[in-house]
C-alpha cells in the first residue's frame, strides 16, 4: 500500500536523535488512518441504501485494503444484527439505549398532493388529520369537494416512522390503497389522481419537480420544506438519519464514520439527506451523538 511521505524541514544545527523520533512519531500519526484494513458490514432496511453505497465505494476508494459491505432488505434486523456482532454499523432513524448513535444528517418528509389540487399550505394538525383520517374531503381546506385519497406507505420503511413521530401520530393511519414501499411507486399515483395525498423523502419530492412531474410539495405550518428549515427545525416533518454501533466500535468502523462526518462524506449525503454541520446545534433524540469536527469515537 503507497505511504504519503511527510517532509519535515530543519535547521542543520539543530538535528539530533529527539528530532528524528519527534518526525517519525508525526510520520506514524499522519498515516495510521491510512494503515487501516480489514471488511466491516453495513445492515439497514430504510430508503437511505444508495447514498450509504456511495459512501462506502468512496471509502474504499481512499483505503486500499478495506471493504464495506451491505446487508439492505425489509426483512433485515439492522439493529439485532449490530447487537450479536453480525454487523458493525445499522443505519436507523431510532436510537437503541445499548448501542452508540452518530446522527448523520436529517432527512426532511415531504407531504405531496397531485399538481391540480389547489391545496398549497396545510398545518401540521391539519396533515395529521388527513393521515388519520379525520379530515376525509379536501374542500375542508379549501379544496375541491372530492374525496381523499391517502396513499399509505409500508411500516418497514424508516420514513413511516420518523413521519409519525414527527407529528405526534399515534393513530392508525389512513388508507386508500395498499402500503407502497417506493417513492417511485408513490409518485407515480399522486401525479395520477387529483385527490391523492402521500409522503416522501424531501430530496426525492424536490428532484420529482425538477423533472416535471406533476406533484405540489405542501407548504406546513407556513414554513416551506428545504435545506435551511430542516436543518434550524423550523420545517418539524423530519427524521434524523442514525448509524448505530457497538459502544466500542473497532478501528475500520470508527474510521468510516469518521469519514462519514468530513467534508467530502457531508457532501455524499447532501444528494439525498440535508447534512448537519458542526456549527449547527441538532435536536435529535437522546442518546445521539451529534455530529461534530471531531471523530464520532470520541
């Protein structure tokens, strides 16, 4: 494996035996990250599967000698499997009290309705109506006289639950249709039916209307959804994006979450997750760890 060369400059006169060991100590720090080697596995069942992907090739790609691997599927105990050693890392948006949690960044929940509904803002109490099925004809916000028609997602997505938590939703959610696990599939029957009404990733729902599909991303609380709100909390219908890990993650797993928090990795997860900054204070659940400029180790 190629080594980075630290060059060190010094006055002749001043060279002795406590210099040379004070540059190869230097040398020997500057490098142990990039000494790492070894596989770690990465568990989850949530939409967060391609940016996690993206950012293990880009680990790998600056650590010859490691592999990330994913274990991605509805049936997956991400968390269990952290627990028996299994994995390293679970991506979750729900702390668990034995395991350590980093917050990765925030994952702002879109509430869309077709583009032809005149329905632009809503209250937050307002969408909890409409998922509980309290509010059941869209002209009671000053809609059309039509039926509404939400279409529910599956339990197994992460999202349900950070959408339900983010409102305080303790009922049974409303449905018009069977539970859609993609926000494809969920796209697809709002832009296809004036009365629908359904929730998606904030990314997925901004990227929807960039490409002309016919949606209307809902003004609540009258704080429109995007990078800024979701971030400061004024925009509520937001989940934290979590790794979990054993409360002494090993050297590989405390590196790629070290990565994860730089720079670059923040920027992997602006494609589809608003990011957290270090000079952002996170209200996230407790025992999180929020992000910072220092390792999430320590």
């Amino acid at each position: 494996m190629a080594q980075r060369t630290v060059t060190v400059s010094f006055r002749a006169c001043t060279i002795g035996v406590g210099t040379l060991l004070l540059s190869g100590g230097l040398y020997l720090l500057c490098n142990a990250d990039a000494a790492i080697t070894g596989r770690i596995l990465i568990a989850g069942y949530g939409p967060e599967s391609p940016v996690i992907l993206d950012l293990a090739k880009a680990y790998e790609r600056r650590h010859p000698g490691t592999a990330i691997d994913l274990e991605w599927d509805t049936t997956v105990r991400a968390i269990h499997l952290v627990k028996t050693g299994e994995a390293q890392i679970a991506v979750t948006d729900q702390p668990d009290p034995v395991l350590k949690a980093t917050q990765i960044a925030w994952d702002g929940i879109a509430v869309i309705v077709n583009f032809a509904n005149p329905v632009k803002e809503v209250s937050s109490a307002q969408v909890k109506g409409l998922f509980s099925a309290q509010i059941t004809t869209w002209s009671k916000l000053d809609g059309a006289p039509a039926k509404v028609e939400v279409i529910p997602r599956t339990s197994v997505n992460n999202l349900t639950t950070g959408f339900q938590n983010s409102l305080g939703l303790t009922e049974r959610m409303a449905a018009s249709a069977a539970p859609v696990r993609s926000d494809q599939k969920v796209l697809s029957l709002v832009s296809g039916r004036d009365a629908t009404v359904s929730y998606i990733s904030l990314a997925a729902a901004l990227k929807a209307q960039e490409d002309g599909i016919s949606i209307r991303i809902l003004t609540v609380d009258q704080v429109d959804p995007g990078e800024a709100t979701v971030k400061n909390g004024r925009y509520r219908l937001r989940r934290p994006v979590l790794m979990l890990t054993a409360t002494q993650p090993d050297p590989l797993t405390k590196s790629f979450l070290s990565f994860v928090c730089s720079a670059d990795g923040q920027q992997l997860l602006r494609t589809m997750f608003v990011p957290i900054e270090p000079s952002v204070p996170t209200t996230g659940p407790p025992n999180v760890q929020p992000l910072g400029p220092s390792s999430p180790s320590s």
